[in-house]
C-alpha cells in the first residue's frame, strides 16, 4: 500500500489506564475509502482505539493518518471521532446547528466567529445527512438516530477523511441503521475511510467488507467470512 | 406607598445605597454570566469551595497591607494550582482535592484574621459582605473585572460550549480545553472578588449558581439561558438590596434569598406547564425535560425512534 492510498497506519500501538493494559501491539492499516468493521467484546479497547488514532488517550506506538506520522494534535485533525451516545450529556443545552457548526473550529482560530463559508458547509453537512432544517432544535428533542445524523453532519463539517464511529447504530432501528450504512458507502465511494465499532456481528458480515476483531489487540484482520468464525470468534470473544 | 415608591425610596434618601446598587448590579451580571459555565460543567462546589478559600487571601492581603482584590485574586491562583497538583494523583478525586484546598486556604484565613487583634478586621465583613462600605473606587475596579471577565466569555463563548458538551471533539479540531479549564477557574475567582463586598464570601455562591439554575430550567440555548441568567440576577440583587433596607437585613442574605424565590417560582411554573402538556397529550409521558415522543416533524426526518438497544442477531 503506497502511502497516498494509505488512510490509518498504526503500528505497535498500546494504550494503558493506570495498571489496566487496555491496547498491546495493536497493529493495522486501512486504505482511503475502506469502511471497516472493529468487532470485540465490551472493554476489547474498540473506543480506546478509536480515541488513541485521534490522539485523545496517552497511546504509545506510532500512527500514521493520511500518510502524515502524528507528531502534533493538529495532524489529527482530518480524523473524526464520533462517541457513544451514552457518553455525553444529550440534555446539554446545545442546538443541531451549533452542534455541526462546531466542526469548523479546525479551520478558524479561537478568536475567530465562524465565517459564512463556514455556516454554509455546516447546513450542507445536515442537509447530506438528511436532517435539513431542524437548525435550532435542541439536540435533547431528537431521537436516537437523528442525534447520530448529527456527529455525522459535525464530522462532514469538518471535512474529515476518517470517520471512527463508537456504537453509533445501537438504539437505532433498522430502517435508519439501513439508511446511515448506505450514507456510509456513499461517503467511502467518495474517498472517506469509515470505521464502526459494533456489536452486531450479523450487521458486520452484511455490510462490511472487512472486519477487524479486537480484544486488547488485534486478534484477526480481514474479510467476514474469515473473521466472523467459530475459530476467530472463539479468540475474540473468549476469556483474556 | 406604590411598589415604585417602595422599591425607590432607599436609593433617594442615601449615597452609600445608591453605590451599593451599583455594586449589587455589576455582581448580578457578572456572576450568573459565569455561572452559567459553572453550572453546566457541574462545579457549583468548585464555585462554593473557591469563595471560601478566597478568605486566606483577603485576611493575608489585610494584613501585609496589600490590596483586599489582589490578594483575593492570588487566593484563586493557589487554590487553582493545589488542585491542579493533587489532581494528578489518580487516586484523589477531584472532589477531595477541592475540598483538602478550600479548607486550607479558609483555615489560614480565620488564623490570621484571629491574630489581628487590633487592625480591626472583622470576620463577618467578609463572609456576609459589608454593602454599604463600598466606595466609588471599588465599583470602578470591579466594573473593570467584570468588563474583563465578559469581554473572555464572549470571545471564548464558543470554544467553551464545544469544550463542555463534547471535550474530547472540542480536543481533536484545536480546542485548548486545559486552557479553557484554566479560565474558568480565573473567571470563578474573579466573580468571587467582585461579590465579596456586595454579598460576601458565603453568600457569592448563591448569585453563580442560582440565577443560572433558574434559567437552565426555562431555556434550551446557551445564549438566551445567559440572558435571562443576567436579568435574573441584576433583578434579584436589586430588589434583595432594596428589601434587605426595609426589613433591616442582611444584604448579601437577602439577595441570595430572593434569588431562590425566582427558582422556586421557575419550579413551580415549569412544573405546572409539564403537567398540562402531559394532560393535553393524554397519558403520554416526559422524560427530563423533553417529551420522548417525537413530534410530526422529527418523525417525517426520522423512522420511529427505537429507544431500545438492538440486540446483536447473531452471538458468539
């Protein structure tokens, strides 16, 4: 893989909280416009992961985003991390708007408001993602999915070529989790690199063409049909 | 007496109360401004903690002959740094650290102020606050803080509601979310100074959370919740000073008094208007603050929302 095709590069990556050794020689790469399924049980280090590639945990090891080695957090930026919903505070007096206007903040300066390039990029985000017009609704009256429509529009807005989802389809029924995954083809066709954390293994073999199987580190790497079975499944999802 | 004549009749007859108002006024812009980012990153004891701790400067400043909003202001710096450095401890949570902090800081404080004998400083003057002391240079000083303190949550407004609904995002697109944490605890200190004459240091507590509770009850904006956070407050300074003067009590008491009769009052409305939605919606239900049940216009965006997890199809 050349590195102008190369989106993620991690290598030797390990994550610790205190005494607990959450990620160990984790190594993957993913190409530009792969949409890539992270399977594992619950504290495999599936958000570790996510949060280490954007810079947001200490993380030993060395990752590569868009070819650029990451030095400095602003080499992090084209990368979009997009939390579980259970680890904000949804009754937090914010707007749809203001929300994926937050995503500009990469190409403004602290002192600086937001431009008209900037609102314009942010309404286009919501209307991809199919939440136009609902601007000055507070993010608390929305419903599961459509707040996930929304970290999607923030992470549109800040043009971000990698898209690491955590859990974003729990709680969201299948017509809208059908509707997000044909978003995400669409966005991958278009050279942007999606990453789902899910549990739903049956999900993972439908729609992805590559699962990565974690369980504090990388435990199998490749197609479904090679991945999600009994052998590989029975070393992720075994004991530690 | 008409309520006007009621409400205006102290500041008429007096200067000291006609500088007191001023007083009253800046402490109610200022503090519910800051509150309202203390109250949505959950650190009102922060607020509480860093009032009383400002004693051990004030009591040190007194003494040594310095100035009371300098060595206000340095109380703040020290109890931001002992909880930045016992902070890092995982162990201690942060709770502690603030609690091990205020107490050291008002401790040294009242040991001071109990050596004084003969400066003729007075405890109380400081914990319940002394109003009707304030002299013109004083509202100068501390309109020009609070002229600082709003000119920073103006140009950071931003940054702080990214910082405080989603740190870790506010992180990755060039947030400095430790800086902001840094300000915020200034902003707190600076509100504290400027309280301490008008509603004293227990008391400064009251105006930070307060108003900005009352607000967050009725608002779902962080803009109009600070509006109407600053006209509570300017208004319930007023007329607690105003009826602090005609029942002979306590300013700072009656301000902070007042203040929770417009939370009370926001309670009891919100809560009589909940109940009447829950009616008209025949036995439908609310959660929190907002109805569950998505509205004709959030449905035709939207498939019916599942709020129930979805259990993965195949297991291991």
């Amino acid at each position: 893989m050349t590195t102008t095709e190369q989106a993620i590069h991690v290598e030797r990556l390990a994550v610790s909280y205190g005494n607990n050794h959450v990620l160990h020689d984790t190594s993957f790469q993913v190409r530009r416009g792969e949409m890539v399924a992270v399977i594992g049980p619950n504290g495999a280090g599936k958000s570790t992961l996510f949060k280490a590639v954007c810079g947001l945990v200490p993380a030993s090891g060395t990752v590569t985003i868009g070819g650029v080695h990451c030095h400095h957090q602003r080499d992090r930026m084209s990368a979009a991390y997009i939390p579980q919903r259970s680890d904000l505070d949804l009754d937090f007096p914010v707007t749809v708007g203001e929300v994926a206007l937050s995503g500009r903040r990469r190409f403004l300066s602290w002192w600086q408001p937001p431009r008209a390039v900037d609102r314009e990029r942010a309404r286009q985000a919501l209307e991809t993602v199919g939440i136009a017009g609902l601007d000055d609704r507070p993010i608390g009256m929305l419903s599961g999915g459509q707040v996930q429509r929304v970290f999607l529009a923030r992470a549109l807005a800040q043009e971000a070529d990698i898209i690491l989802l955590d859990e974003a389809l729990s709680g969201v029924d299948s017509p809208s989790t059908a509707a997000f995954l044909d978003l995400f083809a669409a966005l991958c066709a278009g050279g942007t690199t999606v990453m789902l954390a899910t549990h739903d293994l049956a999900l993972a073999r439908r729609r992805f063409a590559r699962c990565i199987a974690i369980n504090g580190t990388v435990v199998s790497d490749g197609p479904p049909d090679l991945v999600l079975t009994g052998a590989s499944l029975e070393a992720t999802f075994g004991s530690r | 007496m008409t309520f006007l004549n009621w409400f205006m009749d102290p500041y008429r007859s007096s200067e000291f109360m006609r500088l007191a108002a001023v007083g009253a006024v800046l402490v109610g812009i200022l503090a519910p401004a800051v509150g309202v980012w203390v109250l949505l990153r959950r650190l009102a004891y922060l607020g509480d903690a860093m009032s009383h701790a400002t004693l051990g400067g004030v009591a040190g400043a007194y003494l040594v002959g310095a100035s009371i909003t300098l060595g206000a202001l340095a109380a703040g710096l020290v109890m931001g740094v002992m909880i930045a450095v016992l902070g890092a401890r995982r162990r201690l949570a942060q709770d502690a650290t603030i609690g091990v902090a205020e107490t050291v800081l008002f401790a040294s404080g009242v040991i001071l102020i109990s050596r004084s004998d003969g400066v003729g400083i007075d405890l109380s003057h400081y914990l319940f606050g002394q109003i009707t002391t304030v002299r013109p240079a004083d509202l100068v000083l501390n309109g020009a803080l609070m002229m600082l303190a709003l000119g920073t949550i103006g140009v950071l407004f931003r940054d702080l509601r990214s910082a405080t609904f989603d740190p870790l995002h506010a992180r990755q697109v060039g947030v400095p979310t430790r800086v902001l944490d840094h300000v915020l605890l200034a902003l707190v200190s600076v509100t504290v100074v400027v309280s301490l004459q008008t509603v004293g240091l227990l008391m400064s507590v009251a105006m930070l959370v307060t108003p900005a509770a009352t607000a967050r009850l009725v608002t779902d904006k962080i803009t109009t919740m600070t509006a109407v956070a600053v006209g509570l407050g300017v208004s319930s300074a007023l007329g607690g000073l105003t009826l602090s003067y005609h029942t002979a009590s306590p300013p700072g008491a009656t301000i902070a008094l007042v203040a929770a009769g417009q939370l009370l009052v926001a309670f009891a409305m919100t809560s009589a208007w909940r109940a009447g939605r829950r009616l008209g919606r025949g036995g439908g239900y609310a959660t929190g603050r907002h109805s569950i049940v998505p509205d004709a216009r959030a449905m035709a965006n939207d498939a019916p929302s599942g709020a129930h997890d979805k259990p993965a199809t195949t297991s291991p």
